[in-house]
C-alpha cells in the first residue's frame, strides 16, 4: 500500500512541476523535482524534466548531459529523444537533433509529435546546409 501512495505522490508531483515550468516558476518546479527523485531517482520523465528546467534556466549543457545519462539508462524511451532533440536544435546541432528525432519516430512509429519534430528538423537541417 505504501509504494502505490508514494507512485501517486510522485505522479501528482510531476503534474505540478509540468504546471510551474508552463508559468515559468523555475525555482519552485526544481524544488519539487528534489522530492519526486527522492520518491523516484531512477525515471525517465523525470530525467526529462529536470532537462526542461535546466533549458529553461538556460543551462542547455547540464539539460543535455542530464539526457545523456537517461537515454543511456533508457535507450527505449521516445520522449527523451525527443526532448534531447529538441534542446539539440536548440543548440544549433543540427546532426544531433536529426538523429535523436529519426531515432524517436522509430522508437514510437505513432507519435504525431515525433513525426513533426522529425520534420522541423529536417527543414532545418536543410536550410542550413
């Protein structure tokens, strides 16, 4: 009974988090993040969301080494593709970004999110080259 109270803990934590990045409350989002990975230190949402805050902070190398460790852990996860993809484009890596967004189409052939992203990617991708 405990782990599902602490999972729907966590679960509602992360919730919350999403709704402070979305207001831009960047120091309030990061304080929760500490208590959902004393709750949940080994996930891939949230190694994807303390990327997101760490982007948002405008910290895009420790977003991106904080994604390189959780695709490492979790080479099957679409979403962390995409969101190291994302921050990537960001960065003006365009090979990088192409790869993580080809890899998450493969990874999840019905995401319309992926697809897209894939496809802003490669428009990119060509217009810089």
């Amino acid at each position: 009974m405990e782990q599902l109270r602490a999972t729907a803990d966590a679960t509602a934590l992360m919730a919350r988090i999403l709704a402070l990045l979305e207001a831009n409350r960047l120091g309030a989002a990061r304080q929760l993040l500490s208590a959902v990975r004393c709750l949940m230190p080994r996930s891939p949402v949230v190694a994807e969301l303390a990327a997101r805050i760490a982007a948002r902070e405008g910290c895009p190398q420790p977003a991106l080494d904080e994604l390189d460790a959780a695709v490492a852990q979790f080479p099957d996860h679409a979403g962390l593709r995409k969101c190291r993809a994302d921050l990537r484009l960001q960065t003006d890596d365009a090979i990088g970004a192409l790869a993580d967004a080809a890899e998450a189409v493969i990874l999840d052939r019905s995401d319309p999110a992926a697809k897209a992203l894939l496809g802003i990617v490669l428009l990119q991708h060509g217009r810089s080259g």
